[in-house]
C-alpha cells in the first residue's frame, strides 16, 4: 500500500530524515517508534505532502506521490491524523467531523458516517454542538480521530495518539485504537512509547536521528534487551 | 425626536451595506492573511455594471445584483490568480506585505482602466423604485433604501447560510482556521482562495449595484467604500465575520447620528477618532480573535 525509499527530508539546512525506508502492505499495521525530535512526525508530514521531500521516493498504492500537493494525496485515501490534532477550533464538533468527510464520495454518505462516528465516540455525541475549542485534551483526541474515521482510508496514519495525555486518558484512546486496528485497516502508528504498543500484533521501526535502526515484530523487540532497555527503560 | 429616528432608520440601511461590502474583506483576511485592497474597486465595478444594466438593459435592482455578483466573481478569481497566487508560500516573502502591495497596485490599473473605458465623467444611476413610506409621524424611508436594505440582509443571510451548511461554504472556513488539517481531509487550498476571493469581490459588487444610485458612478467611486471597508473590518476585529457584520451596524448608525448632530462633515473625522480610541482600548477590535481563530 505505501512504499517509501531512501526519504530525505530537511527544514531549511536542518536534516531530519536521512534516508528511511519504510513499507506498509494492504492490511497491516507498523509502528515507528522513535524518541522525540528525531524525525517521526516529519516522516507522516512527508508521506501526506506537507513537508517537500528533497530525496527519495513514496508510493502510494501503485503510484509515485512524493511532490503532490497534501490534499491530492489525501484525496487518494491517505487519511492522516496530525499531531497536536489540529482541530478547527471555531467549530462545533460536528461540522469538524463533517469537514472530515469533504471528498464527494464521503460527503454524501457523512450523515451514515458521523452516525457510526457518535456510535464509537459517544462523547462527541454528546457535545455535537459544542465548539472544539471548548474541548478537554482527550476530547480533541477522540475528535481528531472521529475526523479521521469520516472518510474511507486506504491507510491511516495516527501521529502520536498518547502525547500530552493523563494516563488515564491514554488508556481510553488506546482502546479506541484497538477497535479501529480490529476493522483491519492498514494502519501505520507513531509512538515515542512501545509500552502502548506492546500488546499489538504490528511490525515496528525504530527511528533515530531519522534512520530506521531495527525493525522487526512486537515480539522481537520485547525480547531484545537492549532495544528494551532504551525504550522501557528496563 | 423624530430627527433622531430618522437617522437611525438611515443608519441601519448604510449599515446592511457597509456589511455586504466588508464581509468579503473579513473573508478574505481569515483565509489568505492579507488585507484586499482591490474591495473598493469591485464597488467600483459593481457600480458600473449597475449603471449598464439599469441604464442600458433596463433590469431591475436584482437581476443587476446578479449580473455584479458574476462580474464580481469572475474579477475576484482572475485578481486571486493572478496578483496573489504568485506570492504564495514563497520563502523569505511577507506575504502579507506583498500581497497587500499586489493587490493595491491591482485597484489603482482598475480604477485607471475604469477612466479609460467610461471617462471621467459620473455616471448617476436612477433609483430603482420612487417614493417613500411612512413609519410614523415624520419618520420615513424611501422605498428604494428599503429595497437596498433588503437585498443587503438577503445577502448577508445567504452568505451566512453559505458559510454554515455547504460543503465549500464550511471549506473556506476550515482552510482559515487550520490550513493543514483542511488539506490533510482533501480541502484543494487553492480552489478555497479563488473561492474566497470570488465571493468576496461578488458581494463588494452587489454593494456597488446598491450604492450605484447614492454616489455618482466614477472610477475612483471604490476609494471612500475601501476606506469604510478598511474601519469596519478593522474596527470588527479583522478575521471575524460576526463582528464586522456588528462594526458595519455600529459605523452606519454613528455616521448617520454624528452628521445629524454635528454636520456632514465631521462624520469621517469623528470615525477615525473612535477608530484609534477602540485600537487602544482594544486592539483586536469589537470580536476579534486570537491569531489560530478565524472566521
């Protein structure tokens, strides 16, 4: 489903990926892992056209899109979910759902969609009508996902489902998480932490210094020590 | 007593068209981040195509709305295209600036190409409808400012409506207050600007059709409505579309209290001076958002 080769991307003289290889294949579901600051989030921004790539290749279902315009992309079913949620603050709710099904297609099937939305997120449901800005950190969260779950995805993309969450919290998303994993979407997740992914049956990359340094199932890692070590702390 | 009313009664009829002709001002600076200064010569033209239609067609006050929203449209998409596209997302360019600087030197070839095409010369444009009514004892409208008024606020609820239940309508907004997030759902940035800027100049038009008959129709008939445009959209808090709709109310009542009170003349003075009073005291304006929140 999406193939990336030897990305490179930069901010300005800044390097941040330098050289990542990457496949997801129909159906399946791969973490990166990766301490902040070394190229995660740059690598979904890369993948869904908003930040220009200066080498390299990404295929996305069949076809070449590095240096497509963010919308092109997504249009071809490449929904992205942003870190840091990007919620159209001055809306209700439920016109950012309903914003989250835009593509014709979806658009005309987004009462059925927002239906199914409220029925997994009653939550939102809840507070349809209130403005997104009045939303706690973990109903941003759940909207920010409820938005992704608008349209039909050929792969999903989650930046960082946990960041800035109580504990608490992080649990709840994670079980959401876990129903949409259990749809068989092609998901590909980013974590600065493998104790949220551990129990996933989902192949893991780490990223550091924006090179993939190991790669391999949930399992392995758990039994590699050192990988351990670094990112349990154990 | 009745003086007074009067001029409230006048006020608020400047006021629905001080709001259709800044709304797209407001528009525009929520979407693109710029100010547009090409708002007044789409009153301009509006005024023009008014003056057409009415004097050489023969249409009434509506179908001439029509026919200056599409005029309108049409000029907001080629000015968007062609004098701010170019300076979008280049590096090291305040675009702001720029597209400030771009589209002024866009209003000034307009105005000159007005002068050329229609002459110096104004052009008066007939009411559409004669005669007045009555309120009360001494207080009256002419029809003509009511039928304005009524197209204004007809506008005004259509673009409300627009805004709030249409897929493209919600678009303009969501590109305003997220840009990444619009695209990452599929929202084309580009399509949404040359949107923007189509309604906005359509409905600076459509103000032109309704002021055509209260100002003579010349080239530079746009400067005063860019000027008011440039108070209200300040003054309402740049970016916000509620509040300039308020601000346009507000200024019109003001005006039309302060030139029964104090004279014709004071009326510009006395609207810069609560203008700067307001920057002070508030230098968002009447509604205005912090800089994620637009529209």
């Amino acid at each position: 489903m999406l193939e990336v080769r030897n990305l490179n991307a930069a901010y300005g003289q800044t390097r941040v990926l330098e050289g990542v290889d990457l496949t997801v294949a129909a159906g399946e579901f791969v973490v990166v892992i990766g301490p902040n600051g070394h190229g995660k989030t740059t690598l979904l921004r890369t993948i869904s056209g908003l930040v220009p790539t200066t080498a390299g290749e990404i295929t996305f279902d069949g076809e070449r899109i590095d240096g497509e315009r963010p919308e092109r992309i997504a249009m071809r079913g490449l929904v992205h979910i942003p870190q840091g949620d990007l919620p159209f603050v001055d809306m209700t709710v439920e016109e950012n759902l309903v914003l989250g099904a835009f593509p014709a297609d979806a658009w005309r099937i987004r009462a059925e969609r927002l239906e199914r939305v409220y029925g997994i997120f009653p939550l939102l449901a809840d507070r349809r009508s209130n403005r997104a800005r009045t939303l706690s950190g973990g109903e941003r969260r759940m909207l920010a996902l409820g938005r992704g779950l608008m349209r039909e995805a050929k792969l999903l993309m989650i930046d960082e489902p946990s960041l800035g969450l109580a504990p608490v919290i992080v649990n709840e998303v994670y079980q959401h998480i876990e129903q949409i994993v259990a749809t068989g979407i092609t998901l590909l997740l980013v974590e600065e932490n493998f104790s949220h992914v551990q129990t996933f049956d989902a192949r893991v990359l780490l990223l550091e210094s924006g090179r993939v340094v190991r790669e391999g199932l949930v399992g392995d890692l758990l039994a590699d020590e050192i990988v351990m070590a670094t990112y349990l702390g154990t | 007593m009745s003086a007074f009313l009067q001029a409230v009664v006048s006020g608020l009829v400047t006021g629905s068209i001080y709001a259709v002709m800044t709304v797209g001002m407001t528009l525009i600076y929520g979407t693109l981040r710029t100010l547009n200064m090409t708002q007044g010569s789409m009153v301009m033209i509006g005024g023009y195509v008014a003056w057409m239609v009415f004097d050489g067609l023969g249409w009434g006050p509506i179908l001439g709305g029509v026919a200056a929203a599409v005029v309108g449209f049409a000029f907001g998409v080629a000015i968007q295209q062609a004098a701010i596209r170019p300076l979008i997302g280049r590096r090291g360019v305040d675009f702001e600036m720029t597209a400030f600087i771009s589209t002024f030197a866009v209003a000034i070839v307009l105005s000159n190409v007005a002068l050329r095409i229609y002459g110096a010369r104004s052009k008066a444009v007939p009411p559409v409808i004669h005669g007045r009514l009555h309120l009360l004892e001494g207080i009256s409208v002419s029809w003509h400012s009511l039928v304005m008024a009524g197209i204004a606020v007809g506008t005004l609820l259509a673009l409300g409506g627009f805004l709030s239940k249409t897929r493209y309508g919600l678009a303009i907004s969501a590109v305003a207050q997220q840009l990444d997030a619009a695209r990452l759902m599929g929202i084309p940035a580009q399509r949404v600007y040359n949107l923007t800027m189509g309604v906005s100049s359509a409905l600076a038009a459509i103000a032109g059709v309704l002021l055509a008959s209260v100002f003579f129709v010349s080239p530079n008939a746009g400067d005063l409505p860019l000027l008011k445009a440039l108070i209200v959209a300040i003054f309402g808090g740049l970016g916000s579309v509620r509040g300039t709709i308020l601000a346009a109310y507000i200024i019109g009542l003001a005006e039309a209290l302060v030139s029964l009170y104090f004279g014709v003349k004071w009326s510009l003075p006395l609207l810069f001076l609560s203008i700067m009073i307001v920057m002070l005291v508030r230098p968002t304006g009447l509604l205005g958002k912090p800089e994620e929140a637009r529209l």
